[in-house]
C-alpha cells in the first residue's frame, strides 16, 4: 500500500523539510509535536512516526525504538499497511525490533524475533544470520567452562614462570628446559582451551540455525 494525501498539512510540510540523516533534527521535531502530529490524517501521522522510530533506532535510543516499533507494527497491520516507501515495513521494524533488543542485552527476545521473521521467510538471510550472532552472544556454559580452564591454565603457568625465575634459575638450572616447556605447554592448552571452546560454540551455533531454516524451509515448500 503506498500511503497518499492530497492535502499535506504544514506541519508535514515543515517535517519533510528536514533532512532525512538529521535523525536528532527528526527526534525533537516530532517529541515537540506530537500532541499535533496525532490529529493528522493517517498516512500523515503514520509516515512521520515511521520516521521518527526509524531515527530513534539510529541515533541509539533502542529503549525508546521498542517502544515505537510496537506502534508502528499494529499501525500497520491494523491499517494494511504492508509496503511503505517500497519497502516492507512490518519486516524492517520487527528486524530492528530484534536489533534494539540485540543492544539492550534483552537477548532471548531478539531470538524469538528473529525465529518469528524466519517462520515468515525461512530464505530470510540477514536474518539468519542475526540470528547465529545473537546466539553466539549468549554464550553457554560451555563458552564460559572453557574460558575458566584457559584462565586457570594462564594463572598456573605465570605460578611456573615465578617458580621458574625465582628458584629453579638459581638453584637448579640443570631442570631450566623442563620448566620452558612445561610453561609452553600450559599457556598453549589455555589458548587452546578459550579458542576450542569459542569455535565448538560457532559450529553449534551455525549448526543449530542451518538446521532451523532448512526445516522451515522444507515446511515451505510443502505448503
């Protein structure tokens, strides 16, 4: 649907005089407006509030973007609103939707978002992807296990290095090699430990969507 008026009031008229990467300019005119900007025509009041969501989002003020993306999404749906300025504009707000979440730690929202935008269009790719890095952001106990036995293992070989410098250089320098590669050793399993554990969870990740879209996928294609 592509939203049309033939009478634009002045305050459209001085709205659309804005610059449209004037986000903070888009903010404040429509914060200091919006009593007004709600008595206008529909496609009037819908346009601006579109735009004054979308320039939340930019400017970084995700709390208030949730708010607003709500709005806009049961605008549209309630108004029939599907393509806006040729785009689908229930899919862009829900995806950055699910980015605000993204940015305000509310992580497991952003992954029933994203699920939700990949039901609609399983060969939804930025989705997809998203969503494998939301996923990888809430880090399970296998990241976090991982990341404690590589610690453990730098904190015992700095314990080897004090050893090493303190007394075995002075006192039994004959074991020196035993203990360079013992401290080698260590701070490679740690290494090992923290990049293992960070790649296992990538795969699974990667793992777990791939096979979420293709089920959706075939259901799709079934349908």
């Amino acid at each position: 649907m592509q939203l049309q008026s033939k009478y634009r009031s002045k305050i459209y008229r001085d709205f659309r005089a804005i610059e449209p990467q004037e986000w903070r300019t888009v903010v404040r005119f429509y914060e200091a407006c919006e009593k007004e900007i709600r008595t206008l025509d529909f496609d009037e009041y819908f346009e601006m509030m579109v735009a004054y969501t979308n320039a939340l989002f930019e400017i970084g003020a995700y709390e208030k973007h949730l708010l607003m993306a709500d709005a806009v999404i049961e605008a549209s749906v309630m108004n029939n609103v599907k393509f806006f300025d040729g785009e689908d504009v229930f899919h862009k707000t829900l995806f950055k939707k699910a980015a605000s979440c993204f940015h305000t730690w509310q992580l497991e929202k952003a992954d029933y978002i994203l699920r939700e935008i990949l039901r609609i269009n399983p060969y939804d790719e930025d989705a997809a992807m998203f969503l494998k890095k939301c996923l990888r952001k809430m880090r399970p106990s296998l990241v976090r296990q991982s990341r404690a036995a590589g610690m453990l293992c730098f904190l015992l070989g700095a314990v080897i290095v004090c050893f090493e410098m303190l007394i075995v250089r002075s006192f039994y320098p004959m074991y020196s090699g035993i203990f360079e590669v013992s401290r080698s050793i260590v701070f490679f399993l740690g290494i090992a430990a923290i990049a293992g554990g960070d790649l296992l969870h990538r795969w699974q990740t990667n793992r777990e969507v791939n096979r979420f879209v293709a089920s959706l996928q075939k259901r799709k294609v079934r349908e």
